[in-house]
C-alpha cells in the first residue's frame, strides 16, 4: 500500500508518502514539513486565519514535492489519506479538500484521519509495536492517557481536567519572554537552570487516579516570575527548570500508576508506554518516563522527534492502517463525504457525547 498523507490541523503545512509491503515493512518515503512559525511569532500564538491562509498558499507546492521526493505519481497511489480533525477548521478544510480533490482527480480513495490517531499510532510506523499498548499523549491541546486496543479502539484512562501540558509549555515561554513555540525554548533555557530553585506546585499528586491538571501550575509559575522581577537570565533559566522538573515529576507518578492499571488489565501482555504529541520531543521528560517505564518492566516508545510534532508521514500511517483493516474485513473505504471536525476525540464514549449535541 502506498499512501499520500497531507496535514493541516495547526501550523505546520506537510505531506508525505508512506509505503507498507506486503511482508509488513514500512517505509517513509518522503516527508515535507513547512512550519509557518515566523508568521504568528509576532502574535505569541497561532492565529487560526493567518495559518489557514498560508496552508492554501503552500499546499499544492509541498504535495508536488512530496510526490516527487518519492518517485511516485498519482496514479501510483492507493489512496489519499487527511486530518480531517481534530484542529483549527480553516486549516483543516484546506487539506480536505485538497485531499478530496486529488482523490477525485486520480480516481483514488480518500481516507478522513483524526489528528490525533496519527499520533497515537506513529510508534507503529517506528517500531512496528503490536496492540495493546498504552499511550502517553502529550501535545499542544491534548494531554491523556490512552489505552490502545487496536486501530481506532481507544480507552481513555485519564486526561487534563485544564490545560494541555504543551500549552502550558507555551504560556511559560510567553510569560518569561522566550518565543513561541515555547516547548523547545523552555527545554534549552531548563538546561542551563537550577530545578531545586523555585518550590512549584505538582498539581493532583496527592489525589488518587490517573487525571492531571497544570492550571495551577500556570499561576504559581506566573506569582513566582512577578514576585522576582526583574528577572535575570539566569532567574528565567532557574524558573524554566523548576517549572520543567514539576510537570516531569508529574507526569512521572502518573505513568507510574497508569502502567500499574495496564500490568493488572493485561497480565498476559508484555507491556509498552507509547509517547507521542509535540511535547514527547522533550528530553528531561523522556529520561522520566524511560525510568518509570524500566521500573515496572516496561518498554518505552518514543518516536524521533521530528516525528512527534505534526507532520504528514503519521496521516499517511494512519491512512494505511485503516485501509489495511477495511482490507482485513473485506470491505473497502472511502471517505470522501467526510467532514471537517473542529472537535473529534479518539476514544467512543466521548464522540458519542460530542455527537450528541451536549
Ligand atoms: P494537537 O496534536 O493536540 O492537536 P498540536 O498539533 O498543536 O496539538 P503538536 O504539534 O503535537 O501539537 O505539539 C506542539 C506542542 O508541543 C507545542 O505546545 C510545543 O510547545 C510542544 N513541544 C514541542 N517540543 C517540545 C519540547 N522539546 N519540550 C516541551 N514541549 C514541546
Ligand atoms: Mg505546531
Ligand atoms: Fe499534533
């Protein structure tokens, strides 16, 4: 299978294409990425109609590229897979469109990928891992654990009741003056700071189950920055390394315990902790997790960085997966009346609760 992958959910325009071969390997054959960073930097933020003009500017240019770097031509294609959601809709109907159009034109399939399936399955396309396994989504707007069944079979077992950890990375570059995005830019700053210098919150430590909160956090960061300003460089440092080893010490403990609720759910299984989102880039919290993962006799995933943060080689992975278990069950797919969704959760339960209008 041989699968044309386009992304446009956020601030990253990309399109890739991805092959699987009938012995199983799988091979990304080509993966373009233009960030539109420098154009909402000025803003601290991304700004939904600056970003969805730029995809529509750029898109066919990078899916040309991508086709080419590949040595493939449309009609080569199996089928033309699309975050089709969750994510800014501007940029969203960009791609599905585009998507929607080539599939037309070729005569192919269109597959409508959630977002965040793409990143929930990388570590498939990485390291071939087989289901079950649990996941550690920690990305611009979602944070939770994942119980992974199977292609589009999620269980959540815990989530942010508030922020989503790479927010709250954002907002602390913001508040310290760092640039955006901020993930990366607190992670170098941490590097040179002192993490026993500030005593900062580690927010739902102390109560039971596997949900986590970082709004708290936000604020005791922001009361601590005001408390002693003006900052020095090596102050900002300090904080981002203080505000670092608390999210790390966090979303340690809660592996921790969401390991032990896998181990006792799946006693015949040989677990794994899957990391993915933007946020998995990040080393201090990898490090974390790799211990946490070896305590309890676990493997860690975590997919090279660049394949953590948005890009269209997991749309493409996650387009051949469903098209292999449409396969699978004799039944083929098409998609090409699918909608753009501003809002699509991974796991059933809470669809059906967005479904239903409430
Ligand atoms: P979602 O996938 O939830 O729709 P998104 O697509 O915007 O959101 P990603 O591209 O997966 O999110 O991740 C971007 C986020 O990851 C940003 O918040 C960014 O600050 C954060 N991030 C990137 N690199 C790092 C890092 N090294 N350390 C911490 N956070 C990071
Ligand atoms: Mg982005
Ligand atoms: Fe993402």
């Amino acid at each position: 299978l041989t699968v044309l992958g386009i992304e446009t959910s956020c601030d990253e325009t990309a399109a890739a294409v991805v092959r699987v071969a009938p012995d199983g390997s799988r091979q990304i054959l080509s993966d373009v990425i233009r960030s539109q960073t420098g154009e909402h930097e000025a803003f601290g933020g991304v700004v939904p109609e600056i970003a969805a003009r730029a995809h529509i500017r750029i898109l066919d240019g990078l899916v040309s590229a991508a086709l080419k770097d590949a040595g493939v031509g449309f009609g080569e294609l199996d089928a033309v897979a699309a975050t089709a959601g969750p994510g800014l809709i501007g940029g969203v109907i960009v791609g599905l469109t585009t998507a929607k159009a080539i599939a037309m034109a070729a005569g192919k399939p269109l597959v409508a990928v959630n977002h965040l399936e793409g990143h929930a399955l990388t570590a498939r396309l990485t390291d071939g891992l087989p289901f079950p396994y649990l996941l550690l989504l920690v990305s611009g707007g979602h944070t939770q654990f994942l119980l992974v069944e199977g292609v589009s079979r999620y269980r959540r077992l815990g989530s942010t009741i508030d922020d989503a950890l790479g927010e709250a990375f954002d907002k602390t570059a913001k508040l310290l003056q760092l640039g955006f995005p901020g993930g990366p830019a607190v992670e170098k700053a941490a590097m040179r700071g002192d993490p026993s210098r500030f005593q900062l919150p580690r927010p739902m430590l102390d109560r039971p189950g596997i949900d986590l909160s970082f709004a708290g956090l936000k604020t005791a960061l922001r009361t601590t920055a005001e408390a002693n300003a003006p900052l020095s460089p090596q102050d900002v440092a300090d904080l981002c390394a203080s505000f670092q080893q608390a999210v790390t010490d966090v979303i340690g403990e809660k592996s921790r315990r969401a390991l032990a609720l896998f181990a006792e759910s799946h006693p015949q299984t040989s677990p794994a902790l899957v990391i993915a989102g933007g946020v998995a880039a990040n080393t201090a919290i990898r490090a974390r997790l790799e211990a946490e993962a070896a305590k309890a006799g676990a493997r860690l995933v975590a997919p090279p960085g660049r394949l953590c943060t948005d890009n269209a080689a997991m749309i493409a992975w996650a387009g051949i997966e469903r098209l292999a278990e449409a396969q699978a069950a004799g039944k083929s797919l098409d998609e090409r009346d699918a909608p753009a969704r501003p809002r699509w959760p991974l796991d059933a339960e809470a669809a059906a609760v967005i479904g239903s209008g409430r």
